[in-house]
C-alpha cells in the first residue's frame, strides 16, 4: 500500500525566512559566515577542508507522486553575491544507496535545488541533479568512476542558476541551467545525506567562490 513519508527536522536560527543552528561559523574560501539549516551528526572545517556527516534517512526531496517527501537534509549556506561561483571537490564514503555529497542552493523549503554525487540503486556514483519549484524533479546524469569529483554552481543573477561538473577541476561540463521561482535571494552551499543508510560522510576540499558572472554555461570554462 502507498504511503505518504514526511519528515522534517526542528528549525533555530537567525537569517529571515531560513532556520538553522543558532550559532554560524567562518571558512577562509568564503567571505560571508555560514550557518546551518539542519544540524548534522557531525561535521568539522580543518586544513581548508569542510566534511559534513549526515545523519541517518536524511535527504532533500519532495517526490512528483507526493509518496516521499524527506528535508531533513544538514545544509551550512551563506547568502552570496548576485552572480558568483562556487565549486569544490568533493569525496563521499559512498555505503548506501543514495548517499550523497551535495552543493545545494536553497530559497526556502519550497524553492531550492541540489546538485549531488550520488551513489545509485545500481551500485555506482553518479552525477545528480534536482530542482524544486514546490514539486522536485530528479535527474541522473553520468556514472563517475571513484569517490571523488568537482562540483559547481554558477549564480547568474535573479535566481537563475548552472550546475557544472568536472573530472579535473579546469573543464566543466554543464549539468543544467535552470531558475527558482522564489521571490527572496538564495542561499548556497554544501550539504551531505543519506537517505537509506545510517550516516554519510562528505568532504570538501579545493573550494573556491569567486563573485563574477559566468559569461557562457556551456563552452566549458
């Protein structure tokens, strides 16, 4: 029998219309303090590398079929300038289907969207992306061989965005270009989850945000 599924954490917080941990924390890479929507089971910011334990059945999803919806996801955000990038590269101790190291952009419970390296019912790593206007879409891109990848937002300015991904850090491909509905300006960052399993760990190293406008999503700069 069909079930709805509806979990979704306490909020605190301080930033308007975003709950999050009372208390925020600094990163060298990035210029503005980060705060967290949904404490993680752990996490730590050391040597220019920020890895982020998941809890147990955590995730960022709102299924089409309205079966599924899960936004207990740990995100540390900050509020970035209009047009900017942000990329990193990320390493998941993939264990369980789903398990994923995220660079999430986030305007509310509503409007957000999630690009993952995600480990798959089919026992591989896989790009992911999903977009949430109220509803999400889901999208499995490319298989990545290992652990390890480079994921990027590009900010273009009124709430549109371009997920990017790269294997060497110098080419990114262009996931998707896409916009929020959401009226208020959004945050970004990085998240991790494991939807099916106890705990994820992700690690994020490299990070680099730069305020500038990407002048074309798909020539691979």
């Amino acid at each position: 029998m069909k079930f709805l599924f509806i979990l979704c954490t306490g909020f605190l917080g301080s930033i308007p219309g975003f709950p999050q941990a009372p208390t925020g924390f600094s990163m060298k890479e990035i210029p503005e303090k980060l705060h967290w929507i949904n404490n993680p089971k752990d996490w730590k910011y050391q040597d220019k590398k920020l890895t982020i334990v998941a809890s147990e059945k955590t995730d960022l999803f709102v299924d089409p079929q309205h079966e599924y919806e899960v936004v207990n996801s740990p995100k540390a955000v900050f509020l970035p300038a209009d047009s900017f990038l942000l990329s990193g590269k990320i390493q998941v101790n993939f264990k369980t289907d789903y398990d994923a190291g995220v660079l999430v952009v986030y305007a509310g419970a509503n409007e957000w969207a999630k690009l993952c390296f995600e480990y798959s019912p089919q026992k591989k790593p896989f790009v992911v992306s999903v977009v949430n206007n109220g509803i999400s879409d889901d999208c499995n891109h490319v298989p990545i061989d290992g652990n390890t990848i480079y994921l990027r937002i590009a900010g273009l300015g009124k709430n549109i965005f371009a997920f990017h991904y790269s294997t060497d850090g110098k080419y990114w491909n262009l996931v998707r270009y896409f916009s929020l509905t959401a009226k208020r300006e959004a945050h970004v960052g990085f998240s991790s989850q494991s939807p099916t399993g106890a705990s994820c760990t992700s690690t994020f190293s490299e990070i680099s945000y730069v305020p500038m406008k990407l002048k074309d999503v798909r020539n691979g700069q």
